[in-house]
C-alpha cells in the first residue's frame, strides 16, 4: 500500500525474480556437466589443452553467476527499500536498480571468481584426477595447490572405498567439506534426517573425527573416488573373464 491507497503490485518482478533464480540453477548445472568432461579428458588422457579451456570455460560461468546474483540482490533490495521507506512519488525503479547493480559491481574483482565454490571443487577434483591418472601437472597449478591438503592428492590404491556407515563399498559417496571423509550418500543423509527429527546433530561417523555437526549442505560428490571404484570394479571384472 503507498500514500493514498494507492497498490503497487510486485508480481511482475517476483516473476522475474524466479525466472533469474532457475537462471543460476542452470549455470549451477552447466558447471558440473563441464567439471565431468574434463574429469572424462584426464581419465582419457586426451589434450590438457582442451582441459585448461574447459577451466576457462568455468571460470566464465562464475562470472556469469556472479552478474546475476548482483541483478537478483539489486531488484530484492529496490523492492524492500520500496515496501519499507514507501515514498510519495515514485522513483524510476530501473535507474534505482541500476545504481545499485553499479554499486556491486565495483567491488568486483575476478580473482574472486577463483574462490566460487563449484570452481574451487573442479579444481580439487582435477588435481586429484591428474594424480591417480599420472598426468602432469603444470608448474602454475602445483603453486596455486601447494596449500590444499595432501590428503586428498592420493592414489588409486591408497583410496578407502568402504563406507564408514554401511561398511560397504560406496556407489554414490559424497565428501565433507569440513573433515575430509566421504560416505554413501543415502547412508548419511539418512543419519542426519534421523538426528534432525530428534533435533540433535549428526556427528561425522568416521571413528576419531572431532567433527561434531554433519550438514547436508557440507556434502559433495566425490567424483574421482567414484571414477575410482568404478574403474576398479571393471578391472576386477576383466580379470576375472
């Protein structure tokens, strides 16, 4: 309601809102297809070089999720500024959204991007690929990696496929963030609904960990160690012809 009684009606830009927000769904998706198909070119020792364009590639998409997170916050925070301060005249809602977007894009900086969280696990996994397939790395990626835990540079062989919940070898498993250990998916997301309905906390369940809070939003899938058990399990299968 504004002075008056006149309404204002925001059902336009809520539409817009939503449409922008499965705009970020897809780019989100559009990451992990081009993260997938440069673990594919490692495991096929095809041209690195087609796998640095695919980081190129990745780093665009930042970019581009970026600029759109900035459109979404500049129209969300137009809009509230508008419900709450409801002014007499009305200002020319495109200039205000504007200004705003202006006012976050100067503190941009790209090396930010880097820091995106899909871009940062394609990087992880990457290395990790380069690892357990032997292909070299180059010297700029060693630098920018010298501080990633070691842990997770291991081989094939020094890999753990068992679940730590089911004591069983993983099919889908999915890696903390916060502590490094990897589980069957269903198995811990299975534990921490049972403890969110006892409104307790679910405890990393790998024996000696400290982490004491386990979030679904601290899982992600951990595509090299899949590629691993499954590359094993075809070996096994061969030998066994």
């Amino acid at each position: 309601m504004m002075p008056g009684g006149s309404m204002i009606s925001f059902s336009g830009v809520d539409t817009c809102l939503s449409s922008l927000k499965n705009c970020q769904s897809s780019i989100s998706t559009g990451m992990d297809i081009a993260k997938n198909v440069a673990l594919d070119l490692v495991e096929s020792h095809n041209d690195m070089e087609e796998v640095n364009e695919i980081e190129r590639v990745m780093l665009e998409y930042a970019a581009l999720s970026r600029d759109v997170s900035h459109y979404v916050q500049a129209v969300e925070d137009t809009v509230n500024q508008i419900k709450r301060d409801k002014p007499d005249v009305l200002p020319d809602l495109k200039d205000v959204v504007h200004e705003k977007i202006n006012a976050l894009e100067s503190r941009d900086n790209d090396l930010e991007l880097q820091s995106h969280e899909k871009f940062v696990l394609f990087k992880e996994q990457l290395k990790q690929m380069k690892t357990q397939f032997g292909v070299q790395s180059d010297a700029k990626e060693n630098e920018a990696f010298e501080q990633v835990d070691e842990d997770i540079a291991v081989t094939q062989s020094q890999m753990n496929f068992i679940c730590p919940i089911t004591q069983e070898e993983m099919k889908k498993p999915v890696r903390n963030k916060n502590c490094g250990h990897t589980y069957e998916e269903e198995a811990i997301l299975g534990i921490i609904q049972r403890r969110q309905q006892q409104k307790k906390k679910a405890r990393c369940p790998k024996v000696g960990c400290n982490n004491l809070e386990v979030k679904k939003s601290d899982l992600v899938p951990d595509e090299v160690l899949k590629r691993a058990i499954d590359s094993q399990n075809k070996q096994s299968r061969l030998s066994s012809q």
